[in-house]
C-alpha cells in the first residue's frame, strides 16, 4: 500500500488535540511526555497517522466498528448523494434509505420484523430494555420488569447501560446503578466456576434458570446476552448453552435480547453472531459493524410479536412506545449502511471471513504451541483472543501490564494495532483481542501473527 501523498505536518493540530481534546479511556498525565495518536488517512486495513508511519489496523478502527475497510468510496458518494437530497426529518416521520435498509436488513435475520433506528450501541440497548419494561407495566401490572446480563458481557456507556455491564473496570465509580439489572454467570469453560465438568454449557445455561427462580419468574422480564462476548474476554459460548437458554427463556416467558454491537454484520462469518448457533431471539441490537464508521447508526430490531405490543391494542391508544432519537432520524446512517451491506454481499466478505477466521485459529493455536505466557486461544471468524498467563496450569492471569506490553510492542516494532480486553471480575483484563477488517487476506493474517509472535518473545525476555 502506498503511503497517501498529502500527509502533512501535523504540529499545530497534535497541539490543539492535546491543549482541548478529553480522549476516550485514556489517563491524560501520560500526554504529558507523549502525543496522542491520531490517525490521519486509511485504506483497506491500513491507516496512516500523523507522523505518516502505515501501520496494520487488526482491530477494525480499534473497536471492532470497519467491518469493510477504510476508503471506500462508494459509501462515501451514496452518504453525500443522499445528504444532499434530504439529510435529516426526525420525529415520527420515515425516510427512503430508512426503509429501504430495513428491508434488506430483515431479509438478513429470518423470524425478525421491525427495525428502531438510533445512534450508538448503548441508545440501541437501553431501547430494547424500555421494550421489556413497558411490556411488564401493559401486560404484568409492572412486575415482570427485571432484566438479567451476564458477567463480563459489555452493553454500553450510560448509567442504565452499564447498570446492565459485567465489566467491571468500565462499571466501578459510576454507581448508584439503575435498579432491576441483575447478573448471571458467565460462560467461559477455559475458567469454569464449577470445576471440570462435562457440560459446562448446560450448567452455564442453566445458572441463568437459577438466577429466576431466585428472583422469581414472574419478575423477571428480558435476558441480554452477546453471542460471543467481545470486550470481556472473547468469550465462545460452549456446546449446549444456547439451546438451553432458549429453553429457559421460553418456559419462564423472558423476552431473549441479542447484542450483535460487535458480532453483527458479518464479524463472526455469518450475517449475526446469533444464527452461528441457531438461536431465536425477540430483540437483537447492533451499531458498529452495521456502517462500519462511516456514519453513526444503531438498530434495535424485533419480531412482530414484540411489536405487536405496542400497537395491537385499540383500546389502550397510549401504549405505543413513548420514545425518539432526534438523530435516529438523520439518513446518513442507514445510506451508508446500505452500501455497507451490498459491499459485504457482493465481496462475499462473510465467506472470507470464515476462511481467515480458521486460518488465523489455527496460526494462534501454532503460537500457543509456541509461547508459555498462551493459556487459551479462541475466536469465531474473525473476532479472536489469546488469554495471557502467568502459569498454564494455575491460569493465573498475567498481570495487565503485560498485555498492554504486547500490545505496545506489537504498534512500536511492528506498527500493527491489536488490542486487550478489559478487566472483568477483577483482573481478566489479560486477552489480547483481534477484529481485523473482514477484507483480511491471508499475508495480513500472517503479518499480525509475526508481530505478535515477536512482542510475546521481547515481551518475556525483558
Ligand atoms: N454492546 C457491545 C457488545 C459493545 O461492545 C459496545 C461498545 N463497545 C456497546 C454495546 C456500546 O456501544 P456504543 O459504544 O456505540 O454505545
């Protein structure tokens, strides 16, 4: 890839990032001796910054969002065409690539129905939880209105959102917590919380029946769950666990929500990470892959049974949903997302991505062969962790400035960007996490690999 021709100096703009810009996730004191990275241009997997260094993006924006690469025009001429046609009519109105995206998005997910557009993962979440709440106070007097996530799983930033996050680093100094969100345990065998058993998804799974006969069926409302969980430690769920879910969810009418914030659109090698495991949900939510960054979209989608709720009763003319997003009407989101998803069809890219997701599988598990400081490599297309510690046998988890040494080394040696998880339940802040865009090709996959083979050996022997 050439290295774009305009890259300028860039001196005056570091300084007015660092004079006004509040990053996000970062303590500030470190810009005191180093500048913040801003990332200039990009094209395919590449991105330059502001000195013109290239390096490899294998996160896909750093938080798993271009699903298909960066440059690509043909989104940014039907964004600015329709921009210029009609940019934005909010309130109740509709719009045509509002429609026409929701068209071609349900065609995409058999059994769903409706689409609700907003802005971000978070917005997209917190409606699919007014959905179950305002179906407990229509149809259970307000009883049924309990919500249950999952340990380490991640929903969002605002309060109610991470009143429902099982990250802790994300969750801790923000409470008090929205009420009525309650956890259930995680699903990671590699760290079983009952020891060696058999069938550790049908024990996971069935911890969550545990969990509402607790609380009580009749309070308990919605479940959330990420198909694969993302920032809490890419977590594959085991055999039999979703199918026990959805026993359970139906025998205790508790309405399943899907987050495909990260898995949707394709990151797992099917359209959403859900149909990987023949799952039936009632709301499923998605944002970044769904215009991969070039415009800020959310859907929370549902079946026509969850709609339905909210219109089919005539008597009761104020229990439609009492909500807007002013920008859920701007039609940049779902122009781009049009051409968002023609490019993942007509690129075959979902094909592509279950390919390199094996291969680059396989090259980890050929690293783990390789490097003690592996306890665990694990992934589904391309959406991959290897979980660092201390001892294969304790599973000790490396401490968090290890990871966050490979993922230095892997930027300052190399120039590949790659990423760790967060800390959940106090300290598994230690998987290195890979997202590459799913354009990735196989010496791509091996240039990712090197860096991290080297960052794992420098990293060691330091
Ligand atoms: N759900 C999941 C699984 C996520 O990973 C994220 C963001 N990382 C969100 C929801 C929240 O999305 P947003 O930051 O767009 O609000």
């Amino acid at each position: 890839m050439n290295k774009p021709t305009n890259i300028n100096d860039y001196t005056s703009v570091v300084e007015a990032d660092k004079a006004h810009i509040w990053h996000h996730l970062s303590q500030h004191k470190k810009f005191e001796t180093v500048d913040p990275l801003m990332i200039i241009e990009g094209k395919g997997l590449r991105v330059w910054n502001q000195a013109g260094r290239e390096h490899l993006d294998a996160v896909s924006g750093g938080v798993w969002t271009v699903n298909v690469g960066y440059g690509r025009e043909t989104i940014a001429d039907a964004v600015r065409d329709q921009l210029v046609k009609m940019n934005f009519f909010g309130g109740t109105t509709g719009s045509i690539p509002g429609a026409t995206f929701a068209e071609m998005l349900i065609d995409k997910m058999p059994g769903m129905s409706r689409v609700y557009y907003s802005n971000s993962g978070s917005e997209a979440n917190e409606k699919a939880y007014k959905f179950v709440r305002q179906i407990a106070h229509q149809k259970y007097g307000g009883k049924k209105h309990k919500i249950l996530y999952r340990e380490r799983d991640y929903h969002g930033t605002t309060i109610t959102a991470l009143s429902s996050g099982g990250q802790d680093e994300r969750r801790d100094l923000y409470g008090p917590y929205t009420p009525g969100f309650i956890p259930v345990p995680h699903c990671l065998e590699y760290r079983s919380q009952w020891g060696d058993v058999d069938d550790y998804g049908i024990r996971a799974a069935s911890a969550i029946e545990e969990v509402i006969l607790r609380e009580g069926a009749d309070t308990v409302g919605g479940l959330i769950l990420e198909p694969v969980t993302a920032g809490g430690g890419v977590i594959v769920p085991p055999q039999g666990y979703w199918d026990r879910v959805q026993e359970i969810c139906k025998k205790y009418d508790v309405l399943l929500i899907i987050d495909e914030v990260v898995c949707g659109m394709g990151r797992t090698g099917t359209w959403f990470g859900y149909q990987q495991y023949g799952v039936k949900p009632d709301i499923v939510t998605m944002a970044k892959g769904v215009a991969s960054g070039y415009a800020a979209i959310s859907c929370t989608v549902t079946t026509e049974e969850v709609f339905n709720e909210f219109k089919s009763n005539a008597d009761e003319p104020l229990n439609y949903f009492r909500d807007i997003s002013t920008f859920g009407g701007c039609t940049a989101g779902p122009a781009a997302a049009i051409e968002n998803m023609r490019i993942l069809e007509d690129e075959n890219l979902l094909e592509n991505t279950t390919k390199m997701g094996e291969y680059m599988l396989e090259q980890l598990e050929v690293l783990k062969g390789k490097h003690q400081l592996i306890g665990d490599v694990r992934g589904k297309g391309l959406f991959l962790g290897a979980e660092l510690v201390t001892d294969r046998d304790t599973k000790e988890p490396v401490p968090e400035s290890v990871a966050q040494a490979v993922v230095a080394d892997c930027m300052k040696e190399n120039a590949v960007i790659i990423g760790a998880t967060n800390r959940s339940l106090k300290g598994f802040n230690n998987t290195l996490c890979f997202s590459p865009a799913l354009i990735a090709s196989k010496s791509d996959i091996d240039e990712i690999i090197h860096a991290v083979d080297g960052a794992l050996t420098r990293v060691v022997g330091a």
